[in-house]
C-alpha cells in the first residue's frame, strides 16, 4: 500500500509545484532571480526566520545541482545567467515546496488555491462549488500530504499514522461526506482526490481494493475492523470511495487463492 499511495503522492507532489512555479513566476515575470529575495516572500515578522532559511535552502540547491553534469541546472548555469522557478522547483524535496507556498504572498496562494478549487469541481461536479478554500488552508493541507509522504518513502509504519499538527478544521471532499478530519491514512486518500484526476484516483482506489481484499483474507475479521479503525476509515467507506464492487471482487479472488 505504501507504494502504491507513494505513486500518487507523487502525481499531487508535482501537480502542486507546477501551480507555485507558474503563479510565482507570473507575478515576477521579469525576474528569474526573484526566489532569491526575501522581500518577495510574506516577510512578516513570524515567518522572517523561515524565509531566510528557505532562500538558502534554494541557493544551495542550486549550487548542488549546479555541480552535476547533466542536470537541469547545470545546463541553465553553464548556459544562462539565471535559473527560473520552473526548472529549479522540481528539484526541491516536498517539505522545502511545502515552506515555499507557506512563505509566498498571500496573493500567490490564494490564486493557486482558487485555480485548484475550480479544475477540481469542473472534473468533480457533485462537490460544493461554493466551498471556500483559503491559500492558508491549501498550505495546511500540502503539509499534511508531506508527513505520509515521508512515512511511505522511508518504509515507516503507515497504516496508524496521524498527522499531529491538529489544525485542519474541513476539506470540501469531507465536507460533502459530512465527515470530521481526522489525520489519519483515510484522510489522505481523500485529499488526494483533490490533487489528481479522476481517472487516476479510480487507478489508486483499485490498488487500494487489491490491497484491502489481500488483508481481509490474510487476518482475523476483527482484526481487519481494528486495522481499518486504525486507519480512520468510516463504517460507510465502501460506500464513500465507492470500492463496494472492486472490494468484493478482490476477496473473492484473493479467497480462491
């Protein structure tokens, strides 16, 4: 399962990064270098120290990178006099993007918030168009992505996990589901409804059947409940993922085994 999730962490991973670096570099597009200056940051008092640390966090990405023939960077450096957001961006972990956004002008959040909001509800109808989505609560959420991130690339246990930063009060996917956030690894497959297609998160809820049909063979049944509980999963979660018929048919095969 880690794998798997990790596969479509990746896709929201990089789907955010496209937003910051085109929003970013539409605000100062007549600067390449403008990741370079703190003042182009929210450089308020509270997230000084924060942006001074992520600007040489950038810098010495560059110089890393700068340094290995072949990359990206080293073309822009052996070739131009500036590196633009674009091709720097990939290049950061997700915990730096995730302070990238945090540290942005509001107005930058709030446009990448909005234009996720609005490609999400054209590809998903049923959800609340008038749910408003704050840039504060975008950079809430791609923090919360990141912790699972960093459980599933380091192989740590995943399925008890809970994000303990408690300050995400509603997503529009729970809200349409009337359900709580609760931090946990049901949380996030939610979330990542938001972030990828459609036609990539029917790919993920059938690896996530394939994966719940092998557990539910393999242990007790009480287990399985404890395990799903665990994971925060809702006693109508079949139902919310709409997994009843790809469950069903993975226990079977898994059952004939």
């Amino acid at each position: 399962m880690r794998s798997n999730l990790l596969k479509y962490i990746f896709i929201a991973e990089s789907n955010i990064k496209t937003k910051l670096a085109y929003y970013f570099c539409e605000k100062y597009k007549t600067d390449n270098n403008a990741y370079r200056n703190e003042n182009n940051f929210n450089y308020i008092p509270e997230l000084r120290r924060t942006i001074d640390k992520l600007v040489q966090k950038l810098k010495k990405t560059i110089k890393k990178q700068s340094n290995i023939q072949g990359s990206r960077i080293n073309h822009y450096t052996t070739n131009y006099t500036t590196i633009p957001l674009w091709v720097l961006i990939p290049q950061l972990d997700f915990g730096t993007t995730a302070y990238f956004f945090k540290c942005s002008q509001k107005d930058i959040q709030s446009k990448i918030a909005k234009n996720m909001k609005f490609e999400f509800i054209k590809a998903n109808s049923k959800f609340n168009n008038e749910y408003i989505f704050t840039g504060e609560a975008l950079s809430d959420i791609i923090f919360f992505i990141n912790s699972f991130r960093n459980i599933c690339a380091h192989n740590e246990r995943l399925y008890d996990h809970k994000f303990t930063t408690n300050n995400i009060d509603n997503f529009i996917v729970h809200e349409h589901y009337r359900l709580n956030f609760n931090y946990g690894l049901f949380d996030l497959i939610l979330v990542l409804k938001f972030f990828i297609s459609p036609l990539e998160y029917d790919a993920l809820i059938t690896l996530l059947a394939n994966s719940l049909g092998f557990l539910h063979n393999n242990v007790e049944k009480n287990d399985f409940i404890k395990i799903l509980n665990k994971m925060k999963f809702p006693r109508n979660w079949e139902e919310i993922l709409e997994i009843e018929e790809k469950f069903q048919r993975m226990k079977e095969f898994y059952k004939n085994q």
